[in-house]
C-alpha cells in the first residue's frame, strides 16, 4: 500500500473539518446532512490514525487538533 504524506493527509483532514463545520452552521437539521456529517467524522477518525502513525516517525507535523482548528482569521 502507498504511504500518503503528512501534506495530503493534512490537506484531506482540514477539507473534512471545514465541511463538517459548514453543515453544523446550516440551519436545516436534515436526515442527509446527519448521514454525512456521521460518514465525514467517520473518514477523520481514519484520516488521524493516519496521521498520528506518520507523526511517529516524522518530527516536524502540526498536532493533528492544531490542524483542523478553526482559521483564526
């Protein structure tokens, strides 16, 4: 299996978090949105065991939480 880099798997996570924030500020409680916000949690929860397992054995990875914070801006 290909190993991903901590850059792809860091752009795929903050991608993720940045959706699921999208949906929560939505002000519709629709079925689907729950459905994908479980499917996109699901797929984090896959992608930081990824990255904590990377982060291992590489140094000079941001601490997963700091990735998908919130931009501060």
């Amino acid at each position: 299996m290909a190993e991903v880099s901590g850059n792809v798997l860091g752009f795929a996570a903050r991608a993720i978090a940045a959706e699921m924030r999208r949906l929560r500020a939505t002000p519709d409680d629709r079925m689907e949105d729950a459905i994908l916000l479980d499917d996109y949690a699901n797929a984090l929860d896959a992608i930081e065991e990824a990255y904590d397992r990377l982060a291992a054995r590489q140094i000079n990875l941001v601490p997963f939480e700091d990735l998908i914070a919130p931009d501060p801006r």
